[in-house]
C-alpha cells in the first residue's frame, strides 16, 4: 500500500520506517514545519511552576534549543500528555514523567487526582495551533496553570505540481492525518485534484481530526481506536 505520511520532516522519517518494515511503501508529504521560541522557552522555565506539562514531542525540541541547561530542569516533574511526548522527553534527560492517556481530557483527569501536590501553577509549554481541552479541562478543576507558547506549526506552501507528482504518480492508497490542522491542509491540497483522490482511504488519529473532513470525503475516514501513531498502524 503506498501510505501519504504528512508529519514533520524528523518525524515522518521514523513512521515511513516503520511503514517499509510492514511492507508499505511511504510517501512523504510533510504539511507544516516548526517554528521555535526560545525565548518565550527561557521566560516560562524562569515563572515558579509546579511542574510541566507537556502534549508534544516538538515542545521537547524547542526546549532542547531553548534552555539554558538542560541538567538545571532534568529534575522537573513532567506531565506528558502520552507515550510518544514521554519518550521525547525521557531522551532529553527528564526523569520524573507523568504519562497520560495520550487525550488532553486524560491528562487533565490524572493531573486533578494529584491537585493536593501542586502548590505553584502548572507551566504548560504549548504550541500554536493547539486543542482548548486540556486548558478548558483544567481550569474547571480549578487547577492554576500558565501557558507559554513556545512554537509554531507553519504550513508548507506546495505548488498543485508537486502535490501532485507525491500523489498520483503512482497513485496514492491511504493518507495518516494526526491533527485537524493537518486534514484541513491536505484535504484544500487533495481536493484541487479532484476525481482521482475520490478512492483515497483517510486515517486520522481521533474523531476531532476525522471531523475536519469535507462531506464529501466521509466514507473514506477512518478513526483510530487509540490517539496514537499505533491506533492508525492498526487501520492499515
């Protein structure tokens, strides 16, 4: 099956292992690139927090590049919003990781069962766009939290051209969507091609992405059971 990866370049290039390892065959279409702040980074670690918390692995590289000393803040107690921001931030060097279910709702569910441990603001280090959940989620508990924007998702601009030279030549079988700001990018890309994208199968990694799908794509979408890059290996 020839796969339409979308992911950031560094990340892409491990999900189109792991697809030529199943026998697929990746074609990769990164649609954004990061953009990091480091010196909103520096700013939000210098603010008293209880811990961090943290729903990408993109915020761990922006870290990377932005601390001053990663050994200064190795200790920090992390919320991580699943496996794959864990893991992230378990090569940076952070020790004591709280993982959640890999939904912000979740995250927020188990950072609430510890509120009595938090005596300081929570400092999320977030990236734009982003989900309101996990803030929503929080602040109905009544758990301070302070959020530094620390990155930016910028589209990557494509001419029809390349679209559709990635796309068609062969044509593609499946596409992996892992966020609702990426379905809409692909989707504006994928409907200027008209007719010949009408067979495509459409993986998204949760119902809020799936959402993101024009009508006229619908019967295509396939939603992952778990919100992680195995839930949509699983649809394959």
């Amino acid at each position: 099956m020839r796969v339409v990866v979308t992911r950031p370049e560094h990340s892409a290039a491990r999900t189109a292992d792991r697809l030529k390892a199943l026998g697929h065959e990746p074609m990769l279409l990164p649609l954004t690139e990061a953009a990091h702040d480091h010196a909103a980074v520096a700013d939000g670690l210098a603010k008293p927090h209880s811990a961090l918390i943290l729903t990408s692995a993109e915020a761990v590289r922006a870290i990377i590049g932005g601390a001053e000393s990663l050994a200064d803040i190795a200790s920090e107690k992390v919320y991580a919003v699943g496996e794959a921001t864990a893991q992230a931030a378990r090569q940076a060097g952070f020790a004591d990781i709280r993982t959640g279910p890999g939904t912000g709702a979740g995250l927020a569910e188990m950072i609430a069962a510890e509120k009595s441990h938090l005596a300081k603001p929570l400092l999320y280090l977030a990236g734009d766009p982003r989900s309101p959940e996990l803030e929503d989620a929080l602040e109905r508990a009544g758990i301070a939290i302070m959020t530094a924007l620390i990155y930016r998702m910028v589209p990557i601009d494509y001419g029809i051209d390349t679209v559709g030279k990635i796309l068609l030549s062969p044509q593609a079988d499946a596409v992996m969507l892992y966020s609702r700001r990426n379905a809409v990018i692909f989707l504006e890309l994928a409907e200027k091609l008209g007719a010949e994208m009408a067979s495509l199968k459409i993986l998204c990694l949760s119902a809020n992405v799936a959402a993101a799908i024009p009508p006229q794509f619908q019967n295509n979408v396939r939603v992952a059971k778990s919100p992680d890059e195995d839930g949509l290996f699983a649809l394959l």
